[in-house]
C-alpha cells in the first residue's frame, strides 16, 4: 500500500503529490487525512505531510520509494471531505495544496482537553468509618477533614478538596496509596454556550415569511440548490433561517450558520439558543485555541448539530451536513484576505453541491454578484418586502451640503440635522452619527504647498490622533504631528478630512449636554472594546454614539429615532469598481438602524452628491434601482460579475525586480493560449507596504475557466522559465485574486 502525500512546506516547486510506501505495521494508523513524518530529499531531512490518498499500485519505481518514518502524534487528522474542499480552493483561486490544507483545518494542533477531575471514596462506609477512626486517633487533621466530607457525599471535586479543604496534594496521593481514595479524571469538551439561559421560542411566521420558508423547504428535500433571501433589515429573515434548520434537524442533518463577526452579537446567538439549547455551538475569534479545537470536536462527534460563526466556520466537520446558511452574504469579510484569497460562498456553494445540501444567503443589500446570478437563474431568488415586527422603515432626508455652505452654515450639521439632534436629546430619544470613512481620516497637509505628510514605509498618509502623533494604519508607524511644513517651512499645516475624534468634538461644542460614545478603531483596539461600547450604548449610558461602518452591522438598539450620515460620498471617492456598491450598501445599513422599536425613526443623509444613484437609490431604499445602475456600468467597463477578473499581484523589496517580475509575468500570460484582456502591469493602488514594492496586472475574461487556466500556466511558467527563475526567489512573492473585493 502506498500514501499519497502532500508535504507541509509551501512552496510552489513542491505543490504536488509524493508517494510514500506505507509499512505493514501502520497500515491500520494510516488513513487519508493522517499527518505523518516523512523522510525527504536527497539528505532524507524529515519532514511532516498530509496523506491525501492511499492507492495498491505506485507508478513510480518500487526501489526508488521511500518509507513513512512514523504518524505524528497529536496531529489533527482531516476529514476527506474537506481534503476535496482543499483541492477545489488550491485549484479555483490559487495557492498550494499545502496552503489549502492549512484553511479547512482551523485548529492545526490536538489540544490539551481540559479535564474534570474529581476524588472518590474507594471503600464501604463500615471501612471508612474504622479508618476514619484511626485517623483521628493519630491525629492526622487534613485526612480526617477529607473523610468526614466524603462520608457526607460519594465524590468531591478535585478543586474543592485542595481549595476549600486545604487538603495537600500529598496528602491526597498518600490517601490513595493506601487505597482509601481515588482521583478520577474526565475529559470535558468547553461548551461556550453552556452558561446561557435556557428560554421558550414562541415566533409564529408571518404569510410572507411562511411562503418562503415551505419553498425552501420543499426544494431541501431534492438536493436543496442555492437560494438567496432578498429582505430589507428587520424583515425577518433570521426566523426562516430557524425554520429551515429545524427541518434540517428533522432531516438528521447538521447545519452551519455564517453571520459576520461583527453582528454575531449575544443578542444573536441567543436568538438560536433559545430554539436550539445545546444543539449549537459557536466559533469566534474570542475563543481560545483549545476551545475552538473542542467545538470542531464536538461537531464530529455528533455533540451538537448547528455551527454558528464567521468564515471559519463554513469548514466545520460535520458528517452528515445538509444545509448551510451565509447572512449579510454581501459582507466583505467572508473573502479571506490571505492566501488562498477564497469567497467563503463559492466554497460553500461547492461543499453543498458535493453533499446535495442548500445554501441559504440572505442580506437586505444582496452582493451584485449574487442577484446577478439569481436574475440568471442560478440561484433561486425570495423577497421579503415588509419589517416583520411592528416597527415601520424609517423615512429618509436627503440634505445637500452645498446648500448648506451658501446659507453660511459651517458645521458639520445640516439645519435639519441639527433641528433633530436637538429635538431627540430633549425626548430623551438616541441618535446615532454615521461617518462613511475609513483609514484616511484625518490627513496632514499644507495649504500651502500641498504637502501631504505620508508613511516613509508604505504608501499611504499618516492619520492625526488627539495624542499629538501621527500613526500609519498599515505598519503602525508613528511620529509627532509637525508644527511647520517639512516642505516649505510654513505654519499652515493642519488637518483636513473628517475623522470620527473630529466629529466627537464638534458634538460636544453643539451640544454640550449630550452624553456621547465613540466607536471606531481607536476605541476598540482593545478587546471586547467593541461589546463595552455597545453594551453602553443599549442601556442608554449615552444619547449619542458617532461611528464608521462598525456602527451600521446588524445592531438593534430600539431607542435609536435619528441616524444621521455625516458625509455620505466619502466612500466614493475610493478609486475601486465596488465603492459604489459599497457606499449604496452602507448608506442602507445606516438607515436601517433607525426606528427598529415602536418609535418612528428618522435618516438624514448629508452629500455633496445627492444625484449620484448609489446615494439617491439608496434614500429612496430602492435596490433593485441601484442594481440597474450598477450592473449597467459593470457591462459597460467589463467588471465582475458581467466579466470574470484575476489580478495577479507581485511583490519585491526590490522596485526593479518587480518591475522586471510583473514584465515577465505579462509576457507569460500573453502567450498563454487564453483571449484574454490584460490591464498592466501598473503600480497598485498602494505601490508600498512596510517597504514592499506592489504591482498589478489584472486579467479579464468572460469565462471563469479561462482564468483558471492562465494561472495553471502562469504557475508552471514561475517554475521553469528561465529568466523567471534567475531573479532571486527570495526577493519576490506573486498572489492571485480571482474576482477582488476591489482594486488592489
Ligand atoms: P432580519 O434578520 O431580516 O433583519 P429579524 O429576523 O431579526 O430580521 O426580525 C426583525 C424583528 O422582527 C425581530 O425582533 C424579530 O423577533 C421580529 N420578527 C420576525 N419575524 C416575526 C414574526 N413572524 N412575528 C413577530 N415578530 C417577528
Ligand atoms: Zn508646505
Ligand atoms: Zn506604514
């Protein structure tokens, strides 16, 4: 017998299968999925690798094949399942089977279980009478204590005996040497839903609801299909989600729910708690090693039924799986950042084709891609038009600031924001303050000359904080703010852009009663920062609490009336193909947070752009407006999803290797067979970061296959051309992106 193995380095000249002759006496250990240790290379160095198959007959030379040395211990084996997941990551969006492998499993390392350890009484109670006696008689104070207690109660924690009985360890193990006592340890699995109140779910569907769900439901049972849920915040959409799954419970199957990190709040998790008790369980990023290794464990060995988490937990190994469920699926997070760059809904569009499971997507903002493919007929699209509970859409002002400055009002607040802030504090209603930004908030210029200060290490302007420094986002980077232009020495530099500290300020100057939170990511760094705030926040400890996006996610705060967006086009101004898409997404999220109680609520929406679709489309809550617009202009500038794009992404501490690289690499992908169109190589958005030189060339074609095969080709082209392989391989890095979340 012979194991097909994949070794744990990656590097792309060793991405590929080496066979391994399995002998006699681990023929039972080894299995796909073991890791074991492996001698390799001309020196035999050993190694670790993943066996991937086991197959009677090696095409290789019998005398040339090597022995596995031994399993590793400890090792986390892999389900076979996720091994062909592994196989269609490493071949759809590009890295090496190793790198694949290192993504469906989580948890590379079998962690320590904790344990429960308790100490027994090992005799009758006529025995531990006599012995009790004696004992006392030799006046052995911690030994009497301990008998009394266990004459009371069979069995005492091991805690509790060395704790509260001060009770020594020795004295413990002299016990048991005499064969009075015994420790008894348990390995107990961490429950991280264990300490929640059990409750009654008593929700009945609405008709609209219903319709959806019994749909759903009947294609579940004939191999299920990708269905995506259309439905404005608060129509109800997590309740179908706890419907289906109920009738995928009934089905024998398991089920795993991806909800964002961002909103999988205790709200959330409780929600499916009180329907589900200890059926569920949850992986987040709070969660130790240990404890996220024993919820996979429990997934396997059938301990609980329903995974709820973000990315992560889309490669939980459950046996029997039938349904997965993916919310806010228009959520950036669900693509993996790193190598490989993944869309955890392609992969799980693949793992529930491979077990004839459905794949759920739900969002109020539904990615262009996904409706795109449902107007296809790809996915199966439902409708949600109403809130289900009894509060009512807010109603939605559009402000144009330009007007605002030739009324001569310089704040930062619109007449008719400002009429409303006031009016909400003196009702003791909340407000909300919504900043469309990120990262290049509060830049330093000179008015002067222009000068921008910026990162010596990466491309990008350094950000003022109220601390007197200047930090860089990317590197962390920090210097004192300068009191002259470096440039042309003049005192006219200062800070420009609107920042979530300058928006604090000129709140507290306005409005000097209102208690006020911020949250972005200054005030969060720390951890549960974020969960402090909004704690706060829901029991009313402020009026009003300012924020970026991480305000707009899937909170309910049911006494928020107002929510304004200060600035509503900042986000266009990214120079990427989604920034409309993601500012009409935001600007809806934010509305939505307004009047989710029995309150009315109101949204202000301040622009300089009240024409452009993405912020007009969505003051008038109109997506399937903005679709329209959108996927006009994809069409019209071959954008994904009307055109499939790969970028191909090269990095050096060297410009000029990376300059001579992205050449090379153009000059591969122009001769690789495919019709492609090819943009590039040009310097990407941020050409440096932490001092490494970044080129882009981007790829077009309509068929996602072609793009696949050009990086087959370009990947064998980087192992055997030549003048690729003379530039010294340390000195580069090369990533795929297939389809970006934007522009690199
Ligand atoms: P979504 O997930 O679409 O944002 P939710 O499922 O969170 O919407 O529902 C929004 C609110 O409406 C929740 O407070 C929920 O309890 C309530 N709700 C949902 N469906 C119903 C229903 N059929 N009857 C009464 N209340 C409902
Ligand atoms: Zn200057
Ligand atoms: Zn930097």
């Amino acid at each position: 017998m012979y194991a097909q193995i994949i070794v744990d380095i990656s590097h792309e000249k060793l991405d590929r299968i080496f066979e391994y002759r399995i002998p006699e006496e681990m023929r039972n250990l080894i299995k796909t999925g073991t890791m074991v240790n492996i001698p390799f290379g001309k020196g035999n160095r050993m190694i670790t690798g993943y066996v991937t198959g086991i197959v009677e007959k090696s095409d290789y030379d019998e005398s040339l094949i090597k022995d596995i040395d031994s399993v590793v211990e400890n090792a986390v084996t892999i389900e076979s399942e996720l091994i062909e997941l592994a196989g269609f990551i490493r071949d759809n969006f590009g890295s090496t089977m190793n790198q694949a492998l290192k993504t469906v499993i989580p948890v590379k390392k079998e962690m320590k279980h904790k344990e429960n350890k308790t100490v027994e009484l090992m005799i009758d109670e006529d025995e531990a009478a006599e012995v009790l006696a004696k004992y006392r008689k030799k006046n052995a104070k911690a030994k009497v204590r301990l008998m009394e207690e266990l004459l009371k109660v069979s069995y005492l924690s091991y805690g509790i005996v060395t704790g509260k009985l001060n009770v020594t360890s020795s004295t413990i193990k002299a016990m048991t040497e005499e064969g009075v006592i015994r420790i008894k340890t348990e390995n107990i699995l961490r429950n991280p839903v264990g300490h929640l109140e059990k409750g009654r779910y008593s929700i009945q569907l609405n008709e609209e609801q219903r319709k959806i769900s019994e749909n759903i439901k009947n294609c579940m049972n004939k191999g299920g299909g990708v269905h995506l849920i259309h439905g404005i915040t608060g129509s109800g959409k997590t309740e179908i989600y706890i419907d289906l799954i109920e009738e995928n419970l009934k089905m024998g199957k398991q089920a795993i729910v991806m909800i964002p990190e961002i909103a999988l709040t205790y709200q959330t998790v409780m929600r499916f708690y009180k329907k589900f008790g200890d059926k569920i369980s949850i992986i987040n990023s709070k969660l130790s090693q240990g404890e996220r290794y024993d919820q996979f464990e429990r997934a396997k060995n059938g301990d609980i039924s329903i995974m709820i988490g973000p990315r992560s937990s889309l490669f939980t190994p459950f046996a029997n799986l039938g349904l997965i469920i993916i919310d806010e699926e228009h959520e950036g997070a669900y693509k993996s950042e790193s190598v490989p760059k993944y869309h955890a809904r392609e992969v799980a569009e693949e793992r529930i084709r491979k077990c004839n499971g459905t794949l759920v997507l739900g969002s109020a903002t539904p990615s262009v891609e996904s409706y795109y493919k449902a107007l296809e007929g790809k996915y199966t699209l439902h409708k949600l038009e109403k809130r289900a509970g009894n509060s009512k859409p807010a109603e939605v002002e559009i402000v144009d600031l330009r007007e605002e400055l030739e009324a001569g009002n310089r704040t930062m607040f619109s007449r008719k924001l400002d009429g409303l802030i006031r009016d909400r504090l003196s009702k003791d209603e909340q407000i909300m303050l919504f900043i469309n930004r990120r990262g290049y908030a509060g830049f330093v210029s000179c008015r002067k000359c222009g000068y921008v200060v910026k990162c010596p290490h990466c491309d990008v302007s350094l950000t003022a904080h109220n601390d007197g420094k200047m930090k860089c986002h990317y590197c962390g980077y920090s210097i004192e703010k300068p009191q002259l232009c470096p440039k042309c020495q003049s005192k006219y530099i200062g800070m420009f852009g609107t920042g979530t500290q300058k928006v604090e300020e000129a709140v507290k100057k306005m409005y000097p009663q209102a208690r006020v939170l911020r949250m972005d990511l200054d005030t969060t760094s720390k951890k549960g920062g974020h969960e402090e705030i909004l704690a706060a926040f829901a029991n009313h400890d402020a009026d009003i609490l300012i924020g970026t996006q991480m305000i707009v996610k899937g909170h309910d705060f049911p006494n928020v009336t107002l929510v304004g967006i200060i600035a509503a086009d900042l986000s266009l101004y990214a120079s990427d193909y989604k920034a409309a898409e993601r500012t009409f997404e935001l600007l809806t999220q934010a509305v939505g947070r307004a009047g989710r109680g029995s309150k009315e609520g109101v949204a202000v929406i301040q622009t300089y752009n009240p024409e452009e679709y993405s912020v007009a489309m969505a003051a008038e809550q109109d997506y399937e407006g903005f679709y329209r617009h959108e996927i006009g202009y994809r069409k019209l500038m071959d954008y994904p999803p009307v055109t499939m794009m790969l970028s191909v992404l090269v990095m050096s501490v060297r410009e000029d290797v990376a300059v001579m690289a992205a050449e090379l690499i153009k000059e591969s992908i122009e001769n690789c067979g495919e019709r492609n169109r090819i943009i590039g190589p040009a310097e990407a958005g941020i050409y440096k970061i932490n001092d490494i030189y970044r080129r882009v060339i981007y790829v077009k074609n309509k068929e996602y296959e072609a793009l696949v095969n050009t990086k087959n080709t370009l990947e064998r082209f980087m192992n055997e051309d030549e003048r690729f392989l003379n530039i010294k391989q340390s000195e580069i890095s090369v990533q795929f992106d297939f389809n970006p979340m934007g522009n690199v």
